[in-house]
C-alpha cells in the first residue's frame, strides 16, 4: 500500500512539474489544481494578459479599394504636397489620415498635424459652452473618428498629450512652419484661395502635407471658396501631385454613388 501511493505522489509531482493535467490530479484528497504551468517552463499562448503588450490586439491592414485611392496612396509616398479631390465618400480624410499614423509609427515623422476650418454645415450651432477644445470639437470630430479607427483611444489620447498629435482650426496655422510633420488639411473646399495660400505655404522639411476636399461640396457662399483654383494651379507644378478620385471609387453604400451622380 505504500508503495503504491509514494508511486503516486511521485507521479504526481512529475506533471505539475510538467504543467501537464492527469485524471488522476482530480482525486478527493487533492484540493488545489494548477491549471497552467509558468510561462518560462512552457512555450506557446499565455492567458496572462502581461503577455500581450499591445493596446489594441489587432490593426486593419491599410488597403485600397479602387483604382483612384491606389494613385492617392502612391502619390502621398512620393510626393511631399498632394491635392486629393473628390466627392464624399471617396475615402480622402481616411487614407490620408492613415497614412499619417503609418509615418508616425514608422518613425519617418516627429508629429501629426490635422486641420479642419471650422465652418458650419448651413446651419449655425449658437455659442457653444466650455473652452476652445470644447467649441472647436463638433468640427474636429470626423479626425477623431478617423484617428480612432487606426489607433486606440488610449494610444490617441496619450500621443495628444505627448503632442505628437494635433488637431487645429485653420485660423491658427498661420505664422507656423511644420518641420518633420504630417499635414492633413480636412474639408478644404470650405476654406478661400488666401487660406489655402497660408496653409500650404506652412510646409516645412522633411514634412508631407495632404489636402482634401470635394470642390462641388463647399458650405460658403458661391464663387468664395479657393479649391478649385488652387488645385488648377497647383497641377503645372511638377513636384506636386493633384489626385481626383470620381464616383466609382465611392466606398460607401451603393446608394451613395447613385444620389451623387444625381444631386
């Protein structure tokens, strides 16, 4: 009978030691089971969650869905200026917003810069309570969504912090020059030929700057906004590239591509 239950302690001992489960280990007299043995005696998954550093445990590889946003997302890594025009839904503010986060992570820029002008979509929202983050973040508020789509709200809020981010009105670009940055200038058909002047002229070295905007979308009054006439202009120029996507590379509800080919 001893013998008989030292060979069992001994066997015992051995697959704990192992981190191996045996029927036996379910006994009445044993009352404590390890159910994993520690991480340096095993390889593989850990369910310890200090085994995964990351905050997000996965991350949307960046791939184009049309012909127009493969030209986009060539141009933004070859060029250091990109006009991208199109109508909404087209992907402009993603691709470009991603591209920024992709820059970032790589290392290749110190920060990312994204300005919107803060114009109201033919309606007026009054006085806004809070502080100018508070008035400014109804407008700001589809680069947040873009920004949250590639990276966790933790990780956005703590590059925010860093001032690695940065998210801007147009009205308060002017005077700066943006060196080793990402520029991405959001909606800029709402913003006139001197502003799209000042904006672009904020390009700094080592940076990229991408604008976007729909020219036949804008919410000023008619013949005010700059667009067009820049991304006229700007087409001559060698260096810089002018991207217009069409209705077909739409990526959003089918019915989207229909009603922009009729309103």
């Amino acid at each position: 009978m001893e013998a008989s239950m030292t060979k069992r302690a001994a066997t015992k001992r051995q697959t704990r030691e192992h981190g191996i489960l045996d029927s036996r280990d379910f006994m009445e007299e044993s009352k404590v089971r390890r159910l994993h043995a520690p991480h340096n005696e095993r390889s593989g998954w850990s369910p310890n969650p200090s085994n995964d550093d990351r905050d997000q445990a996965y991350l949307k590889t960046l791939k184009p869905k049309s012909e127009g946003q493969i030209e986009l997302m060539e141009a933004i890594d070859h060029h250091n200026l990109v006009m991208a025009l199109g109508p909404a839904g087209t992907g402009k503010t993603y691709l470009a917003v991603a591209k920024a986060v992709e820059a970032l992570e790589a290392g290749k820029i110190g920060r990312i810069v994204l300005s919107r002008p803060a114009v109201e979509a033919g309606e007026s929202i009054g006085f806004l309570p809070g502080d100018m983050e508070d008035k400014l973040a109804p407008y700001l508020r589809p680069l947040y969504d873009a920004l949250s789509d590639r990276l966790s709200m933790k990780r956005v809020k703590a590059l925010m912090a860093e001032g690695l981010i940065e998210i801007a009105p147009i009205g308060y670009m002017r005077g700066r020059t943006l060196n080793n940055a990402f520029i991405v200038v959001d909606e800029a058909q709402n913003c006139t030929y001197v502003q799209l002047k000042m904006l672009l002229t904020r390009l700094g070295w080592h940076s990229t700057m991408v604008v976007t905007g729909d020219p036949q979308q804008s919410d000023l009054l008619p013949g005010i906004s700059g667009l067009s006439d820049v991304s006229a202009r700007l087409e001559a120029v060698p260096d810089i590239a002018v991207v217009r996507l069409a209705e077909r590379d739409i990526v959003r509800h089918p019915l989207v591509a229909s009603m922009i080919g009729v309103l």
